[in-house]
C-alpha cells in the first residue's frame, strides 16, 4: 500500500506542472480573444455616425472597451467585466495611441438592465487626472472620479454641465442599441495578473501604456489601429 501511495505521489508531482501549463495556456487565450473582441466591439461602434461623437473621442485621453459584460450577474447585486483600455503615449497624453492594459470593471448596481443578454461597454476617459488615476489602482466611478453618460450623436450640442466636467464619459451597446449609460457606483481597474500573462512578466499598467517601448500584442492590432484611424490627433 505504501509502494502504492508513493507511486501515486510521484505520478501526481510530474503531472501537476502539465496541468499547471495547460491551465496557463487557456487563460492566454481567453486573454487574447477578449483583446480581440475589444478590437471588434470598437471598431463596430465607431462606424456608426451617430454613435459616438467625434469631437469627443478627439478629445479623450484613453478608451476602455469591456466587450459582453453580462447582465445577469447584476441579478445578484455585482457585475464583473473585463476588457482593456488604450491610451495615446507620453506623459501628457498627446501621442499616438500605446499597447493596451487589461482591465476589469467590478460593482455597480445596474436594475434596468437585468436580463440574460451581454452589453458592451466603451468608457472615455477625457482628461490626464482621470487617466492617471485608473493607471494607479481602482477607481471608484462617481466617487473617485466623476462619470457622466456620454451624449450620441454627429455633433455634441449635449456636451455641456455634467459632460463637460466629467472625467469619463460612458456608453453602451445591447440588442444593437447604443446610449450614453451611467455606470456610476461601479469600479474599474488595471487586470494585473491578465497583463502578466499577455506580456510575459509583471509591468505596471502605466509603463504598458504610456512608456512606448511595451509592444501591442498581435490580439490587440485591430484596437490600437481603429483608434490610430478614427482619432489619430488628440485636440484639446
């Protein structure tokens, strides 16, 4: 029985790495089809005239896109998303835009939209003081930084009180409807242990998307280059 155990023991010691691996590999490509849905949902809500206006996206610092986010877990009072936000490059936000840092949006109380079908949502962030708070830890939206539902349409005749002093602006997309939404109460932060598997070791999500020397991953391609296409100039 003894020889028996220690066969097992070591059986189970030389398996457990195979699992280990396997289990790595499919968290990686969970990570690289969220980049890429991230990719999709964007580039499907930016071309649509009336959606987002552009004179909004021209001015927004970074972009964060949480892909089928699903309403039926608001049912129990929580939500949980994940997604990734891009940011134009260098200290003062004016570059081009960098790699993407992986996100997660957690919280909030959302009771007009329990159901069974997945919404996505896209976040602009208009300003650094915004930006740098997200790139530092989680943010309280509403609390640690003012969010306002994002106004639709080709011109931002909207864009006045709450939309222009707001830090973020939020939309949303269910059943091919798009609205600005409040995701006031919610949270969001950088996925640190999402960025160490889709870069390959531990870096800061402010160095992933400010410093310019973190590569895109081939995932997030389609993201960084619709926003390098619609919006390649920030204007203040």
């Amino acid at each position: 029985m003894r020889k028996l155990l220690t066969c097992l023991s070591s059986m189970l010691l030389a398996v457990l790495p195979l699992f280990a691996e396997l289990a790595n590999a499919s968290d990686q490509t969970k990570d690289d089809d969220r980049l890429r849905n991230c990719g999709t949902v964007l580039k499907e809500i930016l071309d649509v005239p009336d959606d987002i206006p552009q004179d909004l996206l021209d001015k927004a610092d970074c972009v964060v896109v949480f892909p089928s986010v699903l309403k039926a877990a608001f049912i129990v009072g929580g939500s949980y998303g994940r997604g990734a936000m891009s940011c134009r490059k260098g200290e003062d936000f004016r570059g081009p835009w960098g790699a993407p840092t992986m996100m997660a949006l957690e919280g909030g109380s959302f009771g007009f939209q329990i159901g069974g079908e997945a919404t996505d949502f896209v976040l602009l962030v208009m300003n650094e003081r915004g930006a740098r708070g997200i790139l530092a830890s989680k943010v309280k939206l509403g609390g640690d930084a003012s969010v306002a539902a994002g106004p639709v349409g080709r011109d931002t005749s909207a864009d006045t009180d709450a939309t222009l002093r707001a830090e973020i602006l939020s939309y949303s997309r269910a059943r091919g409807l798009f609205a600005g939404v409040s995701l006031e109460g919610s949270t969001i932060r950088p996925d640190n242990g999402d960025n160490r598997r889709v870069y390959g070791k531990k870096i800061p999500a402010r160095d992933i998307v400010l410093s310019g020397r973190v590569a895109v991953p081939p995932a997030a391609k389609q993201l960084v280059s619709t926003l390098d296409a619609r919006t390649p100039k920030h204007r203040p």
